[in-house]
C-alpha cells in the first residue's frame, strides 16, 4: 500500500466546519463508543485449585464485575438472570471465575470445539496487546466442554476463526448449585473457574504480563430462554450492537503488583477517551459507506464530521485520514501529547 495511492487530508482541529447531521458520528454511534468498563486485577496470594469451587479465601478478596448488561446496552433490557465475574493472576495464569444465575441449568453439547452458544454458556474474549488482531476466545457450557479458538481480525473486517488453536494449559471447571438436566427441580446457579496460562496468549518471545500493564478483555453469556430463540446477549462490557467481536469496545484489564486485599489501586485510563471514541466513529461510518456504497470515503470532508464531534477533542488535535475505495487509515494526533491514535481499514489499533 503505496502513500502515492491515497488521498491525504489532514484537518486542523480549529478550522473543520460541517453541518451533515446535528449530532455528528458521535452521536450516530453513541452505542458502539460508550465507554468500556475497567477491572484492576490483584495477584493472588494462595496456590489456586481449579475445581469450579472458588474456595480459596482469596477470591472473597478479588472484586466482582458488575452485572452483566445486554449487548446492546444503553436502554435495552435488564438480563433476566445475575452474572458477575472476578479476576486475578500470578507469574503464570490469568484466573477468571463466574457464577452464573441459573433456574435451570441445561448442558447438552459434549465434544470439544463444537458450537457451544448453541448451549447457554459462558465466554471469554482477550486480546492482550490491544491492537484488535489476533485475539482469542474460550467458551464453556454448564458440562464444562470448551470451544476455544483464536482470530486473526474481527468479523467485520473479514476475519477468520481458527478452530484447531486449542489453549495449551488451560484449566477449567465447574460447579452446580443444583443439578444438570433435571427439568423437575429449581437450580440456582453454575460457577465456572479457570486458569488461562499467559504463554498461551503471547505472541512472539513470551513476556508476562507486569502491573501497570493493560489488556483487552470482555465477557459474554448466551442465554436460551425459550427453545428454538432467539439468544440472549449478556456481556459485561457492552459493544453497542448484537456482535461479540468489536474489541475496541471491550473492557480494561489493568494489572496491579498487589496482593489481592492488601489494598487498591486506582484504573488508569490509557487513551484520551474522547480522541478514542472519535476515531472509532470515522471506523464505523466507514465501514457503513463500504456496505451501502460498495466503497470508502476518500475524502475526509465527506465524511460527516461535524462541529459538536471536533468540539470533544483536546485543543490542538488533528486528524488526518488517507484512504482508497478499498482501504483507509485514520489518525487523530492527540492535542498537548505525542500521541497519535491510528486505525486502518482492517481494525487495526495501533499508538504511534
């Protein structure tokens, strides 16, 4: 991809003037750039067993996320059923257990790597560099079988999945606070708890994660509350419309050296969220002009930002754009830092 092949336009954050539509991008993708939620994750200070049991006192000490919310967020319907998670780790795993509200708990599926959302379920989604590119994915049904699999890019930039990635040295288990497949009874709950090893999610030479470090992680419950659909969609941090795999919209993961209940540490937010949240707006309208257009915008004028979207960004910012019918990379330099947030076409996130 040769510069020479782009229209280049970079845009002085005080002279950009447009009137396209009153609220801007902002507004038009309100949902898909609400703000993702954060968890500071502590060390555990004990050897964990996982057994799907969480008897270990320390994880009394790891705080819960907060409920899970639909996928669509904002003004969409309270989960029928409670979820929350918690999280903590050592030198060699990422620990993650749920407990799951369940009045029925159903599991039918039973080999590995089929589609288990076919199931109820529970998921986790990670992409430890942030960058929106291969990332991975496990999920669990209430019988503990695993689909596990990881992505070179998203879906809507035409990712593909791949299967036969199996996490190596991956631990889980569950627990029933009731009993599987009785449709006579009431249940209450199934826990999940697992150990995600750190070599399994790193690329290149292994380096382990260290406090102060930031991952991109979200998590997902599919929910069948009546045979034959449709799905539920809970997740804890919410992506804006019914699709898992917009990572840019997944929540913090931020490590602390702490010692789980020893003390706190406060999240430290890595981006200016308005410049964030902006840029993935230009992403999202588009990807909208590709599908309606059958091309992308080449011109950042056409794009439709407006006074209100420019008005967010810190004083001194710029933005520049260059883009073909089939490719594009957005940037946005970061007023009062030397900071440019950039991404392309394919999902890509990088800060330069």
């Amino acid at each position: 991809m040769k510069k020479t092949f782009f229209a280049a336009i970079a845009m002085s954050i005080a002279f950009i003037s447009t009137s396209v539509a009153q609220d801007g991008l902002l507004g038009k993708y309100k949902r898909q750039t609400s703000t993702p939620r954060s968890y500071v994750c502590y060390r555990t200070s004990e050897p964990m067993k996982i057994d799907g049991k969480l008897k270990e006192a320390v994880w009394t000490k790891a705080a819960q996320t907060e409920s899970f919310v639909d996928i669509s967020g904002e003004g969409f319907p309270t989960p029928k059923y409670d979820t929350k998670a918690r999280m903590l780790w050592d030198d060699n795993y990422l620990y993650v257990s749920a407990v799951i509200e369940e009045p029925n708990i159903v599991a039918n599926l039973t080999q590995r790597d089929t589609i288990i959302y076919h199931d109820n379920d529970f998921e986790v989604f990670i992409d430890p560099d942030g960058d929106g590119m291969n990332y991975f994915e496990i999920e669990n049904n209430a019988r503990g079988v695993i689909f596990d699999l990881m992505l070179d890019k998203a879906y809507r930039s035409g990712g593909n999945f791949l299967v036969q990635w199996d996490c190596p040295g991956l631990k889980l288990a569950v627990s029933h606070d009731g009993t599987l497949n009785k449709q006579s009874d009431t249940d209450r709950s199934w826990t999940v708890e697992m150990a995600i090893p750190h070599k399994a999610l790193i690329t290149n030479f292994y380096k382990q994660p260290k406090g102060g470090d930031m991952w991109r992680l979200n998590f997902s419950r599919v929910q069948w509350l009546k045979k034959g659909g449709p799905e539920e969609n809970w997740v804890w941090t919410p992506t804006g419309e019914i699709a898992m795999h917009m990572p840019n919209q997944w929540g913090f993961l931020q490590f602390s050296e702490k010692v789980a209940g020893t003390g706190t540490e406060p999240f430290l937010c890595p981006y200016d969220m308005a410049a964030y949240k902006l840029l993935w707006a230009m992403f999202y309208e588009q990807l909208d002009r590709k599908s309606k257009e059958g091309k992308f915008v080449c011109n950042i004028e056409s794009l439709g930002l407006t006074d209100s979207d420019i008005a967010t960004l810190p004083k001194g910012s710029y933005i520049d754009m260059e883009a073909t019918p089939n490719l594009f990379r957005i940037a946005i330099k970061v007023g009062g830092t030397n900071k440019k947030y950039v991404v392309d076409h394919n999902g890509r996130f990088s800060v330069e």
